[in-house]
C-alpha cells in the first residue's frame, strides 16, 4: 500500500553566510552572567591548577572567582591605590599583582595579608610575573625600568633599563628561567635573558605595545598595540611573520585557545576576535556592550571571560552537551518513565526472533490536512509556520492543481491573512517563483470583489507599492548585471575557457 | 574639577523636608524647584531662579522646622504648644554660581540671596540646628558660616587645599564636618580642626552623623560615602584619637546617591539607614553602632521598583525617608520632572523587594493635579536685597564660569563617541549640500572612506550601517573612489550580502555597487579570478532578475485592478458622463433619420428607390457591424489602457 508520503521541505541555503565549525563552536556557550566590578577590570588571569579559580584586577582590589561562582570567593583588598595584573603561580599558590603606588605585593592564596612587598620601583607598575623555577618575580613599572626579585628574601636581584618608555605587557617563558619578554609604549618588544643581563632581541612593533603573548612551544610571540595585532618568529631572530588589522580601535588584549589552534584579540571597539592560527583569518567574533580590556579563556574553553571599561565582567560558560542537544530536539515528547524501564533487565537470548515494529509516522498538521484533501485548512495551516514551509505546501498544491481552490472562498481576514504572507515573502527570491503565480490566482479570483472592503484593498496597495520597488531595484540589479557581463567580457580573452567554465559553475550552482 | 562638574550635573539634589516630612524639594534638569507635597501627592509650589540656566542649583538642604508667625504673637504660641504645627519653611539652594539662595515656602518667594562670600561653585550647605546659621562648602576650597539674622557672612575660613564637597553639623550644633580631599572635624566655637579622618580616594559626596553625642564620647559616629564608591563608612570619634580607620562599612550596589538616617541614642539602639543608590535602588540597613566590625555589611533590604509593562523596565528610586516604625517609609520614585510620592510598608523580612507600580497612569493623575493646584510665586519680583551692590541674583563670576566651560569641554570631548562624531558629519553634509564649500566636503568623504575602511576590517555592524545609508551620490561616489584597493573585494562581498534583503534598503546598496563597479572598474578586470570573486554577486542577482517577467506583468495587472477600483468609486458619482458617452449610437440613428428625411425628398423620384433600399439594408449592416464590433474595440481599448499603464510605469522606473 502506498503510504502519504508528506510535504517535502527544501532547505534553502542564505548567500554568503557560511556556517563554519568555527561559529558553531563559538556560539556554544550560554548567555553571560555580568558582574558589575568597582571599576575598569584591567586583567584577568586564570589558575593553572584545578578547579581554576580566576583572579580578576579591578580598581583597587583583586577578586578571585571560582569556575561557577557568581560572587568572588575571595577578594585582596589591601591595596592604596589602583592594582594591576594579578597573576597566579604555576602551583596556584602565590598570587603577585603590580600597584599604582610603585609597590610590589605577594599574596599567599588562602591568606589576606601581603606576604611580601617588594618596594623599587618609583612608578605605578603595570606587569608582574612569576618566572618559570617559581621562586622570583619580574616586574615592569611605568618608571621605564624592568627588574626580577628574588622571592624568598624579598630583595632585588638586578634591573634592565632598555625601555624608554612606559613597560605596560610583559611575560616570562614557561620553559627557561631566564628568559622573559616585555612590551613598552616606546613602541618594541624586548626579549630579556637574565643570565647576560640584558636584552638578546628587540622587535618594533611600530605602535604602543598593549599585550604580549608567548605560544606554548614559545616559539612565536604575539604582540597586540594600536590597532595591530602581530606575530613575531623568536627562533629566527624576531621576524616578524604576520601583521593583522582587523579592529578599529587599539587592541587590549590577546589570549590563545587551549589547543592553541585559535588567538583572541580583544579591543576598545567592543569586539574579540577569534583567529584561525594556521592561515590567520578571522573566523568568528563577539561583540560587547563596552570597550573591552581583558579577556580570558578557561582552560578547555570551558568560558569566556571579558572585562570591559564600565566595570562589566561578562562570562560565558560553555553548554553541555545535553544542553546544546535539548535546543534541537525540544518539541520531541519523550515516552513516559513506565515505558522506559518495561522490561530493562531483560537479557536477549540467541534464539528470540525480533519483531520489527513498524514505526509510526507523525504527520505535522498541513500534512494531515493534505492527506484529507482538506486544501484549504492545510493552507490555512502551513500558514501559521516558517514561510519555507508555508510556500512548500503552496507549491505542493499547485502540483496537485488544487491551489486554486485552496485559494478561493475566503473571508476577508483570511484573505487578509493569505495577503500579508504574500507581500512579506513576496521579494525573497527564493520564494517568488512560487508566490507570483498565487498572487496571479488570487487576483483571478477575487476580482469582481475588489474595492469591497478596505482591508484587502490597503493590503494590494501595498503589495502593489512593495512590487514597484522591487521592479525598479532588479532594474538597478539589471544594470549592474550589464556592467558585470562588461567586467568578465574584458577579462576573457586572457583566460577564456577557464572563465566560460567559471560561468556556467556559477549560473549552474 | 572636572569630575566635581560632572558630579553636580549627574545629581541633582533632592531633598525631604525634615521631621514630619512633608515636602520634598527638587531641583531638576531644567534648573526649577520644585516642592512637592507629600501627603496629597501633588506638586506644592515650583520656583524658577532668575538665573536657573546659568547658574544650577547645586545643592538644597532645609532649614530646621520654626513656626512661621512672629513676634507678637509668642506668648501665645507657647501656651499652645501642643496644637501649633511646627513647619519647615526655609530651603537653602547652592548655585554654581558661589550665591546661596533662601526660599520660603511660607511666603512661596525668594526669601533673601547671600552674595559675596565664595569665588566658586556651592558644593553644599548645611543648616545649624538651633542658631540662625548657615554653612556652605565651595570649589574654592572655603567654609562660610553666614548669619541669617543679617542676611551678611559671619566667618569665612580655608577648609582643605581641594574643593570642599560636602558638609555636616553635628545634631548638638558644637561640632562641623566638612570633607575635601580628607574628612575634618571642626570645633565651631573656635573654628579649629578638631579631627582628621583619611580613607576615601575620591570625592566625598555624603556626610551625616550616626549618633547624638554621648556622654561618654567615644560613643560619637560618623557616616561618609564618596562618588564611584560602593561602600558607605562608619568612623568613630574616640577620645584617644586612636580613629584612623573607618570602624564598620556598609556595602551597596552603587554609589549612593541619597541617604536617610534615623540616629540611634543610646548603645541599645540600633541606627537605621536608608540609602538610595545611583543605579535606582534603595538599601536599609540596621546596626547596633559598638565598636568596630570588620567585614563590610551587606543591607538588610534590597528594594527595587519595576513597571507594569510585559517586559518590566527597572523604575529608579529618587530619594527615600524611614518612618517611624522599621517597617514604612517614604519613596520618591520615577524622574526628577514629575516624582511620584508613596508611603509603602516595606516588608524587611525579605532581603530583596521588588515593587512594581504603574508609573505612567500615576503620572498622569499627578500631572492634572499639578496643573490646577499650582501655586504660581512671584518671581524674583520683590526678592529683599541684603548685600550693598547690584540687586538681583547676578551673573556668575567671570573666573568660575570659566573653569565651568573648560569642564564641560573637557568632558564633551572625553565622551565624543564614534556615532555622534558621524552625527556631526552627518549635519555638516546637509548644511553644504548646496556645494558651496567643496574642501569641506571632500574632507567628510575622506572620513567616511577611512571609517568604511575601519568598519570593513572590523566587520562592525554599526559603523557599516551607518556609512551604507547615506543617499548622496556625491558621497558615495567620492567615498568609494578614496577606497584603498585591498578592501574593494572585501567591501563588494559585504554589499553582495546585504543585496539580500528588502527592496527599500537594498536599492541603496546597489548605488554603492554601482559606484564600486564603475570607480574600480580597471583594478577589478585585472584580478585573474575575478570570476570566482564576483561570482555570488552574479548568481545572485541573476536569480533575482529571474522574475522581473512575471513581476512586471502582475504589477500591471494589480494596477489596472487598482485603479478600476479607484475609477468604478468615483464614476458612482458622475453616471451622467457615460450617458452622454452613450449618444455615439444616437448619432447613427440620427444619420439614418437624415436618410429617411432624404427618402422623403427622393420619394418624388421614385427612380432610385431600390438603391435606397440596397442603401439602407447596407446601412443596416453595417450598424450591425458596428454593434457587433464595439465589445472588441472596448476590449481593445482596454488592452492599449493596459499598455499605455505600462508605458506610463516604465518611463517612471526610468
């Protein structure tokens, strides 16, 4: 027996907008809780050791966020003036943040008080680290200097005065102790080694250096200043190997994903975008309520955290998977409880016979219409839907021929109704080679009462209006049309077989 | 300074009248004052300083509550103590200006104008409780103490080298706190820094003792807030001046914008506090004052205001006063034009109220009330003028004016965001539209490219929009040839994306494809693959223009349909006209009377008679002929109506 078969749905691709793996695995996360710091969140740095806790610098306190919380689970609060960059230790037990005030503090993590403070500097001190053998401190400070400290007796083991300006970035290598590399306002990028006290390479980066970022291999070192972002080859001697532009506004931030397959950069023009590393293309950006000034990614892009000029921390958490699941198949009604458990313990034997249960079709509501020829509650119907499907049921009946009848016999709200579906969908090229003809029909049938009621006549006068548009816009597009034929005429002749190939592909597919 | 600016023109003051708290003075952004009645929810009195636009109110605090009849008449009043009504009468007001206004609501005038006293802006004003005193803090960093009997000022001193900002008298009228850049306390008697106290880093905005003084007077407290910070402290005055810490903090949502106090007495009593905050919402606080505490305190009550619409907008709370018992209190809500007023009982077992109230049919209920109960003072007309010199509330000094317009230019160009820069441009293109300054325009399409060029890169939604809906030709042609060539590409693909959508927007996308494609014409047929480049755009719009056929014919057929419509109501009212169209037929007939008439001639030769005979049967014919061919030629007729609409429909498209 030959089964109804439904309404078949053709799924029209939109032009130019590609759905990547990218922006799929960007637009996996949920909406962000915001956090209203006490003003500018100028950094943001995660632990590296579970459950990656984050220290967020803002104002005059550093507050410590667990992976979930939406209140600091704790918070350093001793500080005279503005803090900057508190980062963690490699062991997640030290926490060290630069101050306005010139001075240096060293928290334990569990503690309150300051377990040391390293006083040197004369200036505000924007950058702080830990190097990699844990057990002294770099510094970078607004007085144009750059020193190490050593942690233990708090005392300063030696200082570079190479900059000529402002050190506002600044990171020490993971792998070697001796190595770290600051950006300064005075538009370079140093790479210090400590054990020849002094710098063993210098990149121009030709803007104020905003932020510094090493690759795990620590073979590339990214800078981000004015509206640059720049990717720099350290083992041939700082060459320089990428130049991006694509904020803006100056760039403030700069974060690698976990797999270090992606680089955030985030900017004053409320953008972060999520570069491709191998071909450093763009492939996927947010956009923000504020200038953003840091950002931060937790480990396995677990969340996004961004803080902007307004005090705003927003973080995104990534959605589980059953979450992300739900999204698709939430109409699906799940069989009940008893159903699931009936007959869970059952062990199959090798001698049972499987029935096949023939599965049961769920027909959508225009297609159970369509299956009773009632064609005109199947219209009405497939109305109330997407207009994809709305103009499938359409084109279905007209392949039947019944579309005519379909359309007759209406009042005026139902005409109505049918009317203003027409007139929304009518310019979408994807729809019109099947509207036209319906509107034909409905003109046929509904002239000899046209001008009855001042609803429907708004409504053609507006479609008329609405079509008049549109015939004078695919006049402009067919001029545009002859000035493209010129375009690929005049560039024929070098390449002609290729291009007529071009042709067809593109007018074919 | 230039925060101080920004502090005074962001809040405006807003002021119960003390104890029974009966009026509510504001000043809002057109520069009036305006006092409200509280009980009867309706607008009291409104007041318009002769120079509220040059000189804003900055700061208002009432006088204490006296009796309004004088002189003669005490001895009576104190036998009746009980029953006469103590009402608050004198309103200070604070002017950028550096005068000090006093109102009276009694009279509903000007009461009197201290001039003369500051060189700066009035930051605030602080009542003595019991003399006729007047305190006021200004920019120039100076205390005045003016005497109210005279109308003159009695003392003037240095407070603190930065703009003094705010001001209290203590409640047994001995002591002065003002606050600078530190907070002192000043013994008024011999006007000597009695106390220092540091801990703020900004501007502080709010002073107010916490306790009457004690016997014992370690028992003194203190409350501050300052601007950008969310935490109010709690200092206390110890005799061993061992107070260099603030004691407790409470902590709120923003900073606070308004603060209500009831003062505890005794150590048994906690001290309740009410603080509107800058984000609209308004935080009680309870807490028995001893000694220090040191986690910052989190309020009891968290109340918030919400309007009735489908997707509630937060409403914001203006001010608020504590009643007598724990649980009322006074709100102030909605903007500073038209304040709604409520006495609510605020459930403080809850910490976090949520009130949703119906702002707009209040509003309007209040707005009728005001308009027939206002009370209409005179202005300025017959104020009393104490000070030797000009009368009348005169012009602003020429140095603080100064200093002001500095301020707000500093502040304008801080907050010049992209899009109101595009606005200016935008103004500036309508102004020389006339092309009678060519540099200026050129200059404005070299922005335009240049934020084009930043809004390709960036990909910014808005910047794109914002340039993609201008209309002129002349920008667009100019912009687009300015374009640097590696964003041509990527700019065609963006307008190749937006030639998607409706009609209306599309149309001006295709003038900047257009312009593209004749500017850029040489650079684009040298791409090798330019095919593969443009061949979206191609197919596109080959898809597109695929029913240019059928959407011409169907226009045409809903025009005729339209117009039929159009002419078949109208011709309803003139029939006549096609009766008179009808006497074509008459006319025939009337040439075959005139042949019959010829018949009639002609019967005297009855030679031709079987001519005329043949003559007429042809005649016949051909009438017949006529009838039959006149449903063609109106068919006819109406398919060269249909051609010549589409004639008229194309030479409009051209």
């Amino acid at each position: 027996m030959a089964s109804f078969k439904p309404t078949k749905i053709p799924i029209y691709p939109k032009l130019g907008e590609k759905v990547t793996q990218d922006t799929v695995y960007w637009k996996n996360y949920k909406a962000p809780v915001q956090i209203k710091e006490f003003g500018a969140v100028t950094n943001i740095h995660f632990s590296p050791v579970a459950p990656h806790n984050y220290a967020v610098t803002a104002f005059t306190r550093i507050h410590i966020y667990g992976p979930f919380s939406q209140e600091p689970v704790k918070s350093f609060t001793r500080f005279k003036d503005t803090a900057y960059c508190g980062r963690y230790r490699s062991d997640g037990q030290l926490l060290v943040a630069g101050c306005e005030d010139s001075v240096v503090r060293l928290f334990d993590v569990s503690g309150k008080v300051a377990l040391r403070m390293f006083k040197g500097h004369t200036k505000a001190v924007h950058v702080t680290d830990f190097t990699s053998e844990r057990y002294h401190i770099f510094t970078g400070s607004d007085d144009y200097t750059c020193r190490l400290w050593d942690i233990p007796n708090a005392t300063e083991l030696n200082t570079y005065q190479e900059h000529t300006d402002y050190i506002r970035c600044g990171v020490t290598s993971k792998l070697n102790r001796d190595l770290f590399i600051t950006g300064s306002y005075d538009h370079t990028l140093k790479l210090f080694d400590a054990r020849v006290d002094k710098s063993v390479i210098t990149m121009d980066h030709g803007q104020p250096v905003e932020s510094v970022l090493l690759y795990p291999s620590e073979g590339l070192v990214v800078s981000a200043g004015g509206r640059y972002v720049k990717v720099w080859d350290l083992l041939k001697g700082g060459q320089p190997l990428v130049s991006l532009k694509n904020h803006h506004k100056t760039v403030t931030s700069l974060c690698l994903s976990s797999n270090g397959q992606r680089l955030l950069s985030a900017s004053l023009d409320r953008h972060v975008k999520v570069y491709n590393t191998t071909n450093f293309r763009v492939v996927h950006n947010f956009d923000y309520a504020a200038s953003v000034l840091s950002l931060a990614l937790a480990p396995d892009d677990e969340s996004i955290i961004v803080g902007m000029t307004n005090g705003v921390l927003s973080i995104k958490h990534r959605k589980s998977p059953e979450e992300s699941k739900e999204v698709s198949h939430q109409q699906r009604r799940r069989p009940s409880y008893r159903v699931f458990v009936k007959g869970k313990n059952y062990m199959p034997k090798q001698d049972d016979y499987l029935v096949s249960k023939p599965v049961r079709e769920y027909l959508t509501k225009y297609d159970k219409h369509l299956k009773k020829f009632n064609i005109s509650k199947a219209l009405d119907s497939a109305l109330q839907r997407k207009p994809e499907v709305t103009v499938a049921v359409i084109k279905e009946l007209d392949r039947r021929g019944t579309l005519k009848n379909a359309l007759a016999g209406r009042d005026e709200k139902a005409l109505s109704e049918l009317l203003h579906f027409i007139t929304k969908n009518m310019v979408d090229f994807r729809f019109a080679p099947v509207l036209v003809p319906a509107a034909n029909m409905i003109l046929d049938i509904y002239r000899s009462v046209i001008g009855q009621s001042p609803v429907v006549d708004r409504q053609l006068l507006y479609l008329q209006d609405l079509l008049q548009k549109e015939i004078n816009y695919q006049q402009e597009l067919l001029d545009v049309l002859g000035m493209l034929d010129t375009l690929f005429a005049s560039s024929v002749p070098r390449k002609e077989l290729l291009c007529l190939e071009g042709m067809n592909n593109c007018t074919l597919g | 300074m230039a925060t101080d600016g920004s502090r005074a023109s962001l809040q405006l003051p807003c002021v119960f009248s003390p104890k029974s708290r009966q009026y509510l003075a504001l000043c809002a952004q057109d520069g009036r004052l305006r006092i409200w009645n509280t009980d009867s929810k309706t607008l009291h009195q409104e007041y318009v300083p002769s120079a509220h636009l040059s000189a804003t109110c900055t700061c208002i605090a009432w006088g204490p509550c006296r009796t309004v009849k004088e002189g003669p008449q005490r001895k009576k009043r104190k036998s009746e103590a009980g029953q006469v009504e103590e009402k608050a009468d004198l309103l200070a007001m604070g002017t950028a200006a550096g005068t000090v206004l006093i109102y009276s609501t009694a009279k509903g005038a000007l009461h009197c104008t201290l001039e003369g006293g500051h060189s700066g802006g009035v930051n605030c004003v602080q009542w003595h409780p019991e003399d006729s005193l007047l305190y006021s803090g200004s920019d120039d960093t100076h205390i005045v103490e003016w005497d109210l009997q005279t109308g003159k000022k009695r003392s003037n001193w240095k407070a603190d080298r930065a703009a003094v900002t705010s001001l209290c008298v203590s409640p047994d009228g001995k002591l002065l706190l003002s606050a600078g850049r530190t907070i002192k306390m000043w013994d008024l008697d011999t006007k000597e820094v009695y106390r220092k106290f540091t801990g703020h880093s900004t501007a502080v905005t709010t002073l107010c003792f916490a306790t009457t003084r004690p016997p014992d007077s370690n028992g003194l407290y203190f409350l501050s807030g300052a601007e950008h910070d969310r935490l109010l402290s709690v200092w206390q005055v110890r005799e061993d001046g061992r107070d260099k810490n603030s004691v407790v903090s409470f902590t709120l949502t923003d900073e606070p914008q308004h603060v209500d106090l009831v003062p505890s007495n005794s150590k048994e009593e906690a001290v309740r506090l009410a603080v509107v905050c800058k984000d609209g919402q308004l935080h009680l606080f309870e807490h028995f004052l001893n000694g220090p505490c040191k986690k910052p305190l989190s309020p009891s009550c968290t109340v918030q205001m919400s309007d009735t619409k489908d997707s509630p907008a937060p409403i914001p709370l203006l001010a608020a006063a504590l009643g007598a018992d724990t649980r009322s209190a006074l709100l102030a809500y909605g903007n500073h034009l038209q304040p709604v007023m409520e006495r609510a009982e605020i459930n403080t077992a809850e910490r976090h109220v949520c009130l949703t109230r119906d702002i707009h049919t209040s509003l309007s209920l209040s707005m009728e009330t005001a308009v027939s109960k206002v009370k209409t003072p005179v202005v300025n007309a017959k104020s009393k003028v104490l000070v030797p010199g000009l009368p009348g509330h005169q012009a602003p000094i020429k140095g603080t004016s100064q200093g002001s317009e500095k301020r707000k230019k500093d502040t304008d160009t801080k907050e010049m965001s992209i899009e109101e820069r595009l606005g200016e441009i935008d103004l500036s293109t309508v102004s020389t539209e006339k092309g009678a300054l060519k540099g200026k325009a050129s200059l404005q399409t070299d922005n335009f490219a240049v934020l084009l060029v930043q809004g390709l890169e960036s990909k910014d939604a808005s910047i794109l929009n914002k340039v993609l809906q201008t209309r002129k030709d002349m920008v667009i042609n100019k912009t687009v040839a300015r374009l640097p060539l590696p964003v041509v590409l990527p700019f065609v693909e963006e307008l190749t994306k937006r030639l998607q959508g409706h009609p209306c927007t599309a149309l001006l996308i295709v003038r900047w494809l257009k312009a593209v494609l004749v500017h850029h014409t040489s650079y684009l047929a040298s791409l090798p693959d330019l095919v593969t480049q443009l061949g979206v755009l191609y197919h596109m719009i080959e898809t597109r223009v695929k029913m240019f056929h059928k959407l011409t014919k169907l226009n045409g057929k809903l025009h005729l349909l339209m117009t039929q419509v159009a002419t078949s109501d109208s011709s309803t009212t003139v029939t006549d006209v096609d009766h008179t169209a009808k006497l074509v037929y008459e006319e025939e007939s009337s040439d075959e009377d005139e042949a019959s008439g010829d018949e009639g001639l002609q019967d005297a030769d009855s030679d031709n008679w079987e001519e005329e005979e043949t003559m007429e049967e042809d005649e016949k014919k051909q009438s017949d002929n006529d009838e039959e061919e006149d449903p063609d030629s109106r068919t006819e007729s109406k398919a060269n109506g249909e051609e010549d609409m589409e004639h008229e429909n194309e030479s409009e498209e051209e």
